[in-house]
C-alpha cells in the first residue's frame, strides 16, 4: 500500500502502533433493523360475416347460483367429450375433419369443443393435427359500402344527378353528409371522375361508364370469392375488412381411445383398501423421471451482504480477521486496556450491560494488569495518568462488549509478547456490540461495527489516509 506524506517518522527499535482513530477504529456502521400435436397449418382466404355481441344480464339469481353454474359447466363439458367420442366410435377410420364445421353442424360452441378435446388428449383418448384457417370479416363500414355503394360513387352519383351545372361541397354535405363527402370526394378526384369548377364540384364521368370496384369485391367476399391482393390491401386501409385467423383442429382416434371415458383415479387412498375397490379402479399413470420444481436455495440477508463485500476487500488489502466470536468481555479488556477511566460516564449501567452471572471474569494476565494500573493512577511516556486509586473489582467485571476494539487492544498484546517478538500486521473485524439505548424505529441495543488496525514501524498519517481511500475506492 502506498504511503503518503510520511513525516515524524519514529526511530527503528520503537514501534509505532498507529489505528485509525482513537481507538483503532476506522468505520462502525449501525445497520440494525435493518402427448404430442403435429402442426399442419391450412391456410385459406375467405370471409365470414362478424358474430353479433351477445350482452349478458346479470342478476342476483346468477350470483347465488354460481356453485350450480359452475356445476353445470362440468356437466356440459362432459357431455362435450362423449359427443366426441361417440361420433369417432362409428368406425376406426372416422374422422372429425375440422372441429369448427363439426361443432357447427352439432351446435356446440367451438370453445367447448377445443376445451373437451384438449382434456381427451391428455389421456391419449384423441390425437390431434393443427388447421389454421386466414379469413376476413367485413365490418360496419363494409356493410354499408355493399348496401350503399362505396363513398366515391355516392358522390359521383349525386354530382352526375344535377349535372354540369356541378355542386358546392357544402350543398353536396348536406346531401350525402360529410363523412362520406370527406371520403368520396377524395377518392373521385384521384380517378378522375370529378373536378372542381370554381367553387363548384363538376362530374367528368357518368355513374354509368365506371365500376365500384370496392363494393363488387366486397360482395365477391361475402359470397365467398376470390379477390386480388392489391385490392385487399386497399379494403383493409379503409377498414371495410379486418383480417381474422381460425384455429381448429382434425380429431383421430388416439391409443387410448374409448367410447366412454373413464375418469381415473389420481390416488390410493385408505377407503379403497378397506372395500377391496381398488382392484377395480384404474389409476392415473405416474411420470417417474419428471423433475419437480426447482428449490430456491434462499438469499443472503443485506446486512450479511454488506459484511461479506467489506470482509472481501479488507482481505484484498492484506488484513487478517480477528477472532470476535465472543460477546463477553471484561471491563478491563474493554475499558481499562484503551485507557479509559473507571469513572467515564460511558462505563455506567445507562451505557453498558453488565453480567449479573458469572459478575467477575476468571483471570487477566497480572503484569498486564499492573502496568495498565500505573499508567492510570500515575501514567507514564508523558503522559501523568488520571491521579485516581484504580479497582480491581471495577476492571473484573464482566459486560457485553460495547465495541470490538476490546478484541484488538488483546490481539495487540498478543502481538507484542509472541515467541520471536513483535512483527507487523493488518487486523480487522466485523461483528455486533451492544449498548443500553432506549429501543425505537432507527434505533436497536446492539448493532454491528467494522474495525481495523494496522501495527508496524514508521507508520504515519499518510499511511492512513491511504488506507481509508483504498478501502472507500473498492
């Protein structure tokens, strides 16, 4: 890691322990709370006339008798599907050649149809070859063009009926209205057929001596007929048709096939092995090999999340984790060792849980304890200490952690007395504390803090402002 602006450099044989803050700390985060078809398509180019809406009255006698409603559904589908089957009973090779003219000539609904024959093929009653029929449907304004001629030739007409004395287009308006004159008028003057006087509107041609060329086709159409392409494109941009594709289906026999079908059983249940009824039943066959639905392996918690990305970089940086996987501290780890007095206001039981069982920690190492004790009554390396006789009964006592730097002030005197003595090294951790605060929507006794320390020689401010940056830049 680079070092930047390094000054105050200390001498070799002394080292300097530099964390990043006061208490070797560089950011705490409070983050709590938070069967198989074959496709055979068959295309044809007709035309149908548009089914007339049906409005359904609803009344609170349909609304209570949903349940016989539904009931009677089942019922007709049933019916539907022994329609089906009967009729292919005839012979091996019957065939329903096109399930819309079947239900036609049966007067079913071909929905009801297509529904009873998709639940025969399930169960391998029926096999199935896909029709799909292209067709247009005149509409309203194609209905009126073959009852009163195309918009142009009613136009033509009233114009041809006065004469060359021609008409005004508010006079031809009023006439023939203003839609079909809109329309009409247009249309005759890209043919030709009229041409303006003036203000006046003037025939060129006799009604006679020109065809209607959209009401002849769309005749032909509804007659069933052939029409040209270019003139379908040309009905189609006036919206006199609309095009419609048909799905229908051709109906065999399938392997399965019965005259009546059986319903089968889906399963063994305790009645049936009690009557013996199951000898007789026929069960609905198993597919061994499918698989099931796929299991979510679940997801990581965001503030578990948040951990793993910062213990990922902090390990890119060269850092070491501590080992924080123990809540209860001692005062003097957590206090005493960070040189904070015994009378700081922080060490109260307003701030701090302490243990009621067991109250004392079992041992801290005693030449460790005597030399924090002089530092604090007296101090030492220029500093007097806070001038106060220090308890042993106080650094004893047992709490929850209120912060982890309680685990680095130990990693730290580990660090200093090892076999082979002091080398230098990168800590971090991530882990809860706890504090005695008042519980609110923000706000909860424990939260998580991320601490780091770096322990070496001629370490300096430069050193770290590169590590916080490096760190924020990851």
């Amino acid at each position: 890691m680079g070092k930047k602006n390094k000054g105050n450099k200390k001498g070799k044989g002394e080292a300097a322990l530099v964390g990043l803050n006061a208490t070797a700390k560089f950011a705490v985060l409070d983050v709590a709370g938070l069967t198989q078809t074959i496709a055979t398509p068959v295309v044809s180019t007709s035309v149908q006339p548009a089914p007339a809406s049906t409005k359904v009255k609803k009344t609170k006698e349909s609304d209570i008798a949903a349940g016989s409603s539904n009931n009677a559904n089942s019922a007709q589908s049933a019916d539907v599907e022994n329609a089906v089957l009967k009729y292919l009973s005839t012979s091996e090779a019957t065939t329903i050649d096109d399930t819309f003219t079947w239900s036609t000539s049966q007067n079913i609904e071909h929905l009801q149809v297509v529904g009873a024959i998709k639940s025969l093929l399930v169960e391998a009653y029926v096999c199935t070859k896909d029709i799909t029929n292209s067709f247009y449907n005149i509409t309203a304004e194609g209905d009126m063009i073959i009852s009163n001629g195309s918009q142009e030739m009613q136009v033509l007409k009233a114009l041809c009926e006065v004469g060359d004395e021609g008409v005004t287009i508010p006079d031809l308006q009023s006439k023939i209205g203003k839609d079909v004159t809109k329309i009409g008028m247009g249309n005759c003057m890209k043919s030709k057929w009229i041409k303006k006087d003036g203000a006046k509107l003037v025939p060129i041609v006799k009604a006679d001596d020109v065809k209607d060329e959209a009401q002849i086709a769309l005749m032909a159409l509804k007659e069933g007929g052939k029409v040209d392409d270019k003139v379908l494109n040309t009905l189609k941009r006036r919206k006199s048709i609309v095009p419609v594709t048909r799905k229908s289906y051709s109906v065999t026999r399938g392997p399965g096939y019965s005259e009546t079908r059986v319903k089968k059983a889906a399963d063994l249940t305790k009645e049936m092995l009690e009557s013996g009824k199951w000898k007789e039943t026929v069960f609905k066959s198993y597919n061994f090999k499918t698989l099931g639905e796929k299991v979510g392996g679940g997801y990581l918690h965001p503030l578990l999340k948040v951990r793993a990305e910062f213990r990922q970089i902090l390990m890119e940086m060269g850092f070491n984790e501590m080992p924080t996987n123990k809540w209860v501290e001692s005062s003097f780890w957590n206090f005493d060792t960070l040189f904070q007095p015994q009378s700081h206001p922080a060490r109260d039981a307003h701030d701090t849980f302490f243990i009621k069982e067991p109250a004392e920690t079992v041992s801290i190492p005693e030449d460790y304890y005597l030399r924090v004790k002089e530092m604090h009554e007296k101090g030492g390396s220029g500093s007097i200490g806070y001038r106060y006789d220090f308890k042993r009964e106080e650094a004893m006592k047992n709490l929850l952690r209120t912060h982890t730097t309680a685990v680095s002030s130990q990693m730290l005197y580990k660090l200093a007395n090892q076999k082979g003595g002091f080398t230098p090294q990168r800590y971090f951790s991530i882990d809860r504390v706890f504090r005695n605060e008042s519980m609110d929507a923000t706000h909860l006794c424990e939260f998580h803090q991320v601490e780091g320390l770096v322990a070496d020689y001629n370490l300096s401010l430069g050193d770290l402002i590169g590590t916080i940056e490096t760190f924020f830049k990851k």
